[in-house]
C-alpha cells in the first residue's frame, strides 16, 4: 500500500491524504487522487513527482542530474533548499511511522488501510494541537 501526504509547511499538519497500492507511480496517485490545489500555492514534491508542472503550475521538484549533463552549483543549491524544506514533511512521515501501522508490511484489509491512516493523521493533528 502506498500513502500520499500533504503537510502544511508551517504548522506541520497534515492536510490532506491519497492512498493507492504500491506498484502505483507517485505522480499516478496524486493524478488519481484528484486534490485540488490553489493555482497559487507552491507545491513543493520529491523527486517521484517528475512532471507535476504540467498538473500545477507552481510545483517544484530536485533537478536530476545525467551523465551528460551533471548539475549546476546553483542547482544543486537549489535541490539542497528544497530537502531542507522537505524535511519537515519526512518528519511527519517518521511520526506516523511511529504508530507501527505504516512502518512495515500491511497485512489487514485494503479498504480499512485508507480509513486508519486517517485515523492517525488525526491523532498527529491532535498531538500538534495540544502540546
């Protein structure tokens, strides 16, 4: 099974969750999820998200680097910038983790993984909301 996670990038609370099976590519599930994003807000994804510009016009992703054409300085300043932010997401990430459901191999019922991770994105929610 495989979870997508939206994260607030200041508040660190999850927004919003896509769940699929795990053969699934990354930008099929956040296609087949149908989020709806503000044409403004910045999307900040990671590397399995290759070609989400065409989908949202303000999403960004790490620049690759070929063997023809290795990365800039600046473009790999750029990629470092966006990790930095992108931290805060694996840390949510490393959190639900922590409840054991996430962590390894889900052995219960497909139809009930998307409502327990719901279940514990509130519980994360409620953890932030009273510290």
């Amino acid at each position: 099974m495989k979870a997508q996670v939206m994260v607030h990038p200041i508040t660190c609370a999850i927004l919003c969750l896509g769940v699929g099976k795990g053969a699934t590519h990354d930008l099929t599930l956040f296609r087949a999820t149908k989020t709806k994003l503000h044409p403004e807000t910045e999307l900040i994804a990671d590397a399995g998200y290759q070609g989400i510009q065409r989908a949202h016009s303000c999403a960004r992703t790490p620049k690759k680097a070929t063997k023809k054409h290795p990365l800039t300085p600046a473009q790999k300043q750029d990629n470092r910038a966006l990790s930095q932010v992108r931290l805060l997401v694996e840390h949510v990430i490393r959190c639900l983790k922590i409840f054991r459901c996430l962590s390894s191999v889900y052995r219960h019922r497909r139809r009930r993984f998307q409502l327990r991770l719901s279940l514990l994105a509130g519980l994360y929610n409620a953890m932030l909301a009273c510290p």
